[in-house]
C-alpha cells in the first residue's frame, strides 16, 4: 500500500483530519499530481479557512502553476489569518513570498 493509499485509509477513518487532508495534497504534489492537490488544498481551506499552514504551500503550487494572481490572494488571506493568529513565523514566511511576487 503506497503512503498516498494509507493518507486515504486514515482519513476514511477520521473524515475531519486537516492535517491528513494536508498529508495528501503534498503527497499528491511529490507525485507529479499538482493540480490535483492545488484541489485538494483548496477544499481543505474552503473546509477549514483557519488551517493556517496549508497557505504558503497553495501558494507556491500556484506560482509554480503560473497562476501569480491567485497565488497572491491565498498568500494575502494566509497572512491576515497569521496576522490575527499571532503567528509571526509564518507571516514573514508569507510575506516574503508577496514581496517576492510582487517585486
């Protein structure tokens, strides 16, 4: 059974696991499978808009996909949730990429 099968086996198990969900979409993503866990994250946000570190990596899959504006938006809602969360490290991670696509 393959890692992605066994993500999958668990999530049956406990429906409402973000970070299982997470799991996946990297997995996804380590196979080649990126569009499919940019749709994966964007569920899991949809979802639970408070999964904070699910963020950044959307946004880098959708750089990677050329898809600046949208990458954009999902890194400005990652930084206000890090903003309200008190999260400093993950916004300046967040930011950096901003100033980075907006440079």
């Amino acid at each position: 059974m393959s890692r992605l099968d066994q993500l999958r086996t668990m999530l049956a198990e406990e429906p409402g696991d973000a970070f299982l969900r997470y799991a996946i979409a990297v997995e996804l993503a380590a196979s080649g499978q990126r569009s499919q866990a940019i749709a994966e994250v964007q569920q899991l946000l949809a979802d639970q808009p408070d999964y904070l570190g699910a963020y950044y990596q959307l946004g880098q899959w959708l750089e990677q996909e050329h898809k600046t504006a949208e990458a954009l938006h999902v890194y400005h809602l990652g930084a206000e949730l890090a903003r309200k969360t008190g999260n400093r490290k993950t916004l300046g991670e967040i930011n950096e990429a901003i100033w980075l696509l907006e440079d």
